[in-house]
C-alpha cells in the first residue's frame, strides 16, 4: 500500500509567551520569560507561589459567554487554537468534504478546574449533592475535540489522546496515520492543558516536581543549567491542520512543511522518573527517523522535552548522544519550555508549532535561564543558549514524554 505524504496547513496558538502563532513566534524568538506570580487563585501558602499562565485572554472576544461558561478552561483554549489553525489553512466548508474531516486533540488531565470547583464545592457544603448539570460534559477530556467537532461540523474521526505530557505528540501521530492511511483528507490535531489551579500546583509540589525559585521565578525554568530545580508549570495549546498532500495541492493551500514519521515508546521503568539511561527517548527518536526514512545527519534542530527538572534533561541529552553520535554536535538542540513553562498535555502541540516555525524561518529559537554549565552535560552540545541562532533547517523533531513513560518524537521537513 502506498503511503499518502502530510502536510501542515494550518496553525494556531494560544501560550504564556503569545496569544496567537505571531505573537508566540515573536515571544520565542526574544526570548522572553512566560513565568510570573500565580493569578488564577491566592498561593500565598503554596511552596511554588509562580506560573507561566496565558496572559490577556478574554475568551468573550472569541465565543459566546452562555457557551463559554460550559467549557473549561482547557476545552476553551482548543477550541480558539482550532479556530486560528482553520482560518490560517483557508479552509472553505463548502468545498471540503466533513466526512473526511477529524479531530484528534491531546489532554493530559483534562478539566481539573472544573473537578476541582465541584468537589470544593460539595466538600463546604451540608452533604446535599448540588453539583452542576455540565460538571461531566466541562471535566471530561473529549469535550476539547468533541466541541471543535460540533463548532466546525468535521464529522470524521473524533477522539483525545492522554499519556500525560504526552498527549498530544499521540494526537499528532494519531491524525498523521490516518491521513497517511487514507482514513481522512484533514485533521485538526494539537492539544491543551489548564492546570495552573491549587490541586495542579499543590499536587505537583507534592511530588517535588516543580521549581520553587519563588524569589526569581522569570529565570526559574532554566532546562540544563546546573542550578535548575524542577519544571515551570503552563498552561494553554496550540493547534495543527495535518493534511493529505495532494489534497493541499488541489485546493491551493499554504504548506508550512510535511511531517515525515513519528515514533513512540515506554521506559517500562518507573510512574515518574524517565528511564536513567534516556532508553525510551532514543528509541521513540531511532523509530521516528526509520519512520521517516531520513538519515541521522538530515536532523538540523532538535526541540526537546526538556522540562528543567534535575533527573529528566541529562537523560534526553545522553539519548540524542547515543542515537546521533558525532552529529548531536552539529545540529541546534533547544528547550523552549525555558520561555512557555511545561504545560503537560499541550506541551506536544506547541513545541511542534516551534519547531515548525524554525524551518519557515531559518531560525532556532534559544533555551533562556542558561547561567551555569552542568559538568554532567557534554559541553561540545549546542543547547542554542540564551540567543537565537540564524541557520539552515530542514528537518527538526520534536521530543515529548510523559509519566508513566510515554515517549513520542514527529519529525518535520521542509517541503
């Protein structure tokens, strides 16, 4: 069977850096810090007092406030990150077929903020169960790619992907087999993630996983440098239009770049700790790149999942050591989670934006909050610091895992 080649047509973005794709571009490329004192809820007496939390968003500006108000945050931001994709791609309703249109969004949690409220909720009050008529529909983690579906009328396959930080690097080779398969003509894919709440933030200290550099929370979340301290906590998404390419073609789309292969994988080691050798992330990256069929010496930018914490970045690094051998020196190596904070299951579908990004533009955006050299890390890597580099890209991966050791890389290529 002959494989259909994808493409991207479309994207959107709603982050701590940028409330669309320019301004998130913009954002990345200055290098600026999403991180700042929590204003979602009073975290006076939370260890970790700081987030990277979407700033300047109205969600009236964009849907209806009746309907607005039966969304969650999370389902908020997919939804108005799908709306962006699908007017950048130019896609005409009249002229595409809605059967062969599907959503497949990633979601790590889901809608926290919602269980959160309800179960407060009933907790204070006298033991009658006075829940809200749209607490399940608002929680569950399919209201994101269901309600894009009903707001679009895409009537081809719907679904979420959750493997926590994963999530929607699965959705994004989800929708990619699909079209390659010749299941769809497009998919709407990406993935959101609201979490800055008191359980988010209180669970996540909790298990120590998040810094608490409350004293210069802008340069907390500093991927590779000796100092860091655990992962910035973000929230927000970004969304994709992955389509069959010929199908592009014939309607004259723009095309940002193809997607070449995805690979996936499980550490099979531990519920929150990647594997101490990175075993899991150089197998997902080896399977994307024999996926795509492209040699080790095409990849020119690596965006990594990269999350600050002091276990999880040596092991990504001595993993694209291992695969690339004398090319892990010459290729650029980033962490954008230093600007955007980690937001889980959206983590995926904005970093692929940037990498995507770097090959329209030529340009690697920096890991910021680099201070320290950590001894543990081979100097000679080109972790792109503090700066942006200008050079050429033609192919860049994107690595994300999650807990529970769930590894993906997607691989994209410029057309």
């Amino acid at each position: 069977m002959q494989l259909k080649r994808v493409v991207v047509t479309g994207l959107g973005a709603l982050t701590p850096i940028g409330n669309t794709v320019e301004e998130y571009w913009d954002g990345l490329t200055r290098g600026v810090s999403g991180a700042n004192l929590i204003t979602r809820f009073d975290a006076t007496r939370f260890r970790t007092k700081f987030a990277c939390e979407v700033k300047n968003f109205d969600v009236q500006a964009y849907i209806p406030r009746q309907e607005a108000r039966k969304m969650d945050w999370f389902t908020q931001y997919a939804v108005v990150t799908a709306d962006e994709a699908i007017a950048d791609a130019g896609i005409d309703k009249e002229k595409v077929d809605l059967d062969r249109i599907g959503v497949i969004w990633g979601a790590g949690i889901g809608g926290l903020k919602t269980f959160e409220d309800e179960v407060l909720n009933f907790g204070g009050g006298d033991g009658n169960p006075r829940f809200n008529p749209f607490f399940i529909p608002k929680m569950i983690a399919d209201s994101s790619a269901g309600l894009i579906s009903i707001r679009h009328g895409f009537r081809g396959p719907t679904y979420v992907t959750v493997s926590a930080c994963a999530s929607s690097g699965n959705a994004l080779i989800d929708a990619f087999n699909y079209i390659r398969l010749g299941k769809m003509d497009i998919c709407v894919s990406g993935g959101s993630e609201a979490a800055v709440t008191q359980a988010g933030v209180g669970g996540f200290n909790a298990l120590k996983a998040l810094s608490e550099r409350n004293d210069d929370f802008a340069t907390a979340s500093r991927p590779y440098d000796k100092d860091r301290d655990g992962f910035v906590l973000g929230e927000g998404g970004a969304a994709l239009i992955l389509e069959e390419y010929e199908h592009a073609v014939a309607r004259g789309a723009k095309i940002y770049c193809e997607i070449m292969g995805g690979g996936m994988s499980s550490d099979a080691y531990h519920i929150t700790a990647p594997h101490p050798d990175g075993r899991g992330a150089y197998m997902c990256m080896k399977l994307a790149l024999e996926d795509a069929e492209l040699p080790l010496e095409s990849v020119d930018y690596i965006n990594t999942h990269g999350t600050s914490t002091p276990i999880g970045d040596p092991q990504e690094l001595k993993a694209i050591e291992r695969l690339f051998g004398e090319h892990a020196t010459k290729l650029n190596i980033s962490s954008t989670k230093s600007m955007t904070g980690h937001l889980l299951g959206g983590a995926a579908a904005i970093e692929a934006v940037a990498a995507i990004l770097a090959i329209k533009n030529q340009l690697v955006p920096p890991t910021i909050n680099h201070f320290t050299d950590d001894p543990d890390i081979n100097p000679n890597l080109n972790l792109t610091f503090n700066e942006p580099q200008a050079r050429k890209v033609e192919v860049a991966i994107s690595n994300t895992f999650g807990f529970g050791g769930h590894n993906t890389c997607v691989v994209f290529k410029k057309v």
